[in-house]
C-alpha cells in the first residue's frame, strides 16, 4: 500500500511538470517567432551567379535594396574565379568568387540611388562588360554626380589631340622648380593644371615675359615640375595599384598599349585596319600623343569609357579622386621616357 501510494504520488508530480511545461512553451510560442524574425538569416537575400560575360555576365544584374535595411547577396560562379566590388564604395572592397562556392556578402545603404557591382577578376576578353546595378530607393539625400569637367569644357575626347610641342630631351622637374618664383599666378592654379594640356601650358609659359630668357627645355623641366605638384606619392602608389588592377591587361604594365587583352590587335596608327575595326589603344610613352591631351580630357576618357573602342566606362565604379590620381599615373609614362 505504501508503494503504491508513493507511485502515484510520483506520477502526479511528473504530470503536473509536463503541464507546466506545455503550458510555458504555449506562452513562448509568439515571443519565439518575434526572435526568429530578428534573425540575420531573415534579412532580404539575393542569389547572384557569376558567368563570363559571353555567357551571361551577372544575374540577375538589377537587384533593389532599401535605404537603411540590411541587405545580403549570396555569391556563386559557375565556370571560372570571378571577384566582385562596388564601385564607390570602401566595402566590400573585393570579394573573390570561386566556381560552385557561395560567398556571402551584407550591404548597407544610407543613400538612395543607383550603385554599380562589378567584376575585379579579368575573366575573359570582355571582362569589363560585367557590370550590375543595385537600386537603392527610401528617403535620403540621393546619390548624384556633378558635371564632370570635360562635359562642362565642352571636349570632344574622341577626336585627335596631337601635341603642338614636345620636349626635345628628357626632363627634370626639380631643375624646373628652381624657376618657381618667376611662374605667373596661373601657372600653378589646379584650375590651370586640369584644364590645360602640358603642351598648351608650354606654349604659354613660353610667350611670358619674366620667362623669355629661359631655354625651351627649362620652360618643360617646368611645366614637368607643375605637374608633379599635382600629385603625391602615396596617390601615386594608389593609381599604380588600380592601373595594374583594371588597365594594365589593356593599355600593358608600361603604358604602351601592349597589354595581354589586346596583343593580336593592330597598333592605333596602322592604315591597313578597315573603319570600325578595334586596335591597341594608344602609347602612353609617346610625349606626340599624351601632351596634347589635359587631365580633363583624360579624366572624361576614363569616366566615359571609349564608345566601341572596347574601353570600359569607370564613371560609377571610380571615385574622382581616384580617377584623378590615375591620369597623374598615366602622365608619369610619358614624363619618364
């Protein structure tokens, strides 16, 4: 008798703890769905596949997020290493896609507008035709460009720009300091520099009068001097960086147009190429074509891409700070020769 009681005593209590129990899970249930909502594997997801451009490129290439929402973009490729950056932006500065791997990647936007994904890998000849957009929209000061300068000069970048002037020898920009204090106001104004081809501002300097008794090669140690005041070294060691990134397979490692991507292509003054027909791009070392040219118009170049020349456009991708510490990269090829 006094087993028995005991067992029931036990059972009561097993059964009262189970009913507290499914009663407390009960209670739980709307409080658990509100913590599985917060979960980061709930935020708004997109599944991108990377493909060589002949293939497909991105895709989707359009995807939309909101401003201030987490955003997560899982990344795979399906035939070769891809990377993916975008363009503007410090992160993610470049994510490395490997084929039937899925890379993860959380965005946040705080302002509205339209931001250009890429690819940072040269996978093929039109590797640069892997572009994508991702549309921001909500409330917020939208992301607008100004005018780039060559729009506002009015430049027609596509048509020829000889030099009127090149250095007969080679120059010394530190011989032309010493002529700083005899440099009209102009000279040395960013506006002047920007808007100004080496050749043109030669020309100038050369009709001044506190100049006239100077050499034609100290008017260029000159002119070579103010255009590296422009820059520096550490934006120098940048532009080398994102010229070996993105330009150098085109335009070769020493600027004379013989990169890998274009090596079976005929040089940009052969007169055999019928019209239409892509060439090499041009020789940076050839002071006869980099001279005639001012930053802006490289700038616009660079920005606006090369309209079926097979130059990418970096105007979405590039800041401008970026793309002007690579127009002073690139004058370095012909300053040096």
């Amino acid at each position: 008798m006094v087993i028995n009681r005991v067992n029931k005593v036990k059972q009561e209590y097993w059964a009262r703890a189970i009913l507290v129990v499914l009663i407390g899970a009960a209670l739980l249930i709307p409080f658990a769905g509100k913590w599985l909502q917060a979960i980061p594997n709930d935020l708004p997801t997109w599944v991108i596949h990377a493909r060589m451009p002949e293939k497909g490129g991105w895709s989707p290439s359009r995807i939309t997020a909101q401003v201030g929402e987490p955003l997560k973009l899982r990344l795979t490729s399906e035939d070769v290493i891809h990377g993916f950056a975008i363009g503007k932006m410090d992160e993610p500065s470049s994510v490395e896609i490997e084929p039937g791997k899925v890379v993860e990647v959380n965005l946040m936007f705080n302002q509205p507008g339209t931001y250009t994904f890429y690819c940072t890998r040269w996978c093929g000849e039109n590797h640069w035709r892997m572009r994508g957009v991702i549309e921001v929209v909500g409330e917020g000061t939208p992301l607008v460009e100004d005018q780039p300068l060559y729009l506002k000069m009015g430049l027609e970048i596509d048509a020829p720009h000889p030099a009127e002037e090149v250095p007969s020898n080679s120059v010394d920009p530190q011989q032309g300091s010493t002529f700083a204090r005899l440099l009209p106001s102009y000279a040395l104004d960013k506006q002047t520099y920007r808007t100004s081809s080496p050749a043109n501002l030669w020309l100038r300097l050369r009709a001044e009068q506190k100049l006239i008794e100077l050499s034609d090669d100290e008017i260029w140690n000159i002119v070579a001097w103010i255009w590296e005041q422009q820059t520096s070294p550490e934006l120098l060691a940048e532009a080398k960086q994102l010229y070996a990134e993105n330009c150098a397979a085109c335009h070769g490692e020493t600027g004379k147009g013989d990169g890998v991507m274009v090596r079976d292509l005929m040089p940009p003054d052969t007169e055999e190429h019928s019209s239409g027909e892509r060439t090499r791009p041009p020789d940076f070392t050839d002071p006869n074509h980099l001279f005639g040219a001012s930053p802006a118009l490289l700038e616009g170049k660079i920005i606006r891409g090369g309209m079926g020349t097979g130059m990418p456009y970096w105007g979405p991708i590039l800041t401008d700070e970026q793309i002007e510490a690579l127009v002073s990269y690139i004058f370095q090829f012909a300053w040096e020769k």
